[in-house]
C-alpha cells in the first residue's frame, strides 16, 4: 500500500501516479502534485503568501 503523498508546496494531496517526485542531494524525497508548485518551491516562495494553496495563511511555528 502506498501512502499518500502531500505537495510539500501547497500542501495537497499528490494523486498516484501524477505529480512530480524530487529528490534532494540528502535522498530526502519532496512530492509536488504540479509543476506550478515545483517553479514556486524552487523560488523558495513561501506556500502561506499563495492563496491558491491550502497553507495559505497558517501561522509560522
Ligand atoms: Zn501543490
């Protein structure tokens, strides 16, 4: 059973067998369920500025 993934942008769910997988140089693998969410996450935009994202307006812990 695979567990479902979360866009570490945006915070949505990355649907089986859609989205993109990236892998970091530490092997650390981060989920986007859209090119979209990988341009802004590459950018180092902050998801909480995004209304179009469900983190949008989360308090920073
Ligand atoms: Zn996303």
């Amino acid at each position: 059973m695979v567990k479902q993934a979360k866009c570490v942008f945006c915070g949505g769910d990355v649907e089986p067998g859609t989205g993109l997988m990236y892998v970091m140089n530490d092997g650390t693998i981060l989920w986007f369920c859209s090119n979209k969410c990988f341009n802004n996450y590459r950018m180092k935009r902050d998801p909480r500025k995004y209304k179009w994202t469900l983190k949008y307006g989360q308090q920073t812990k």
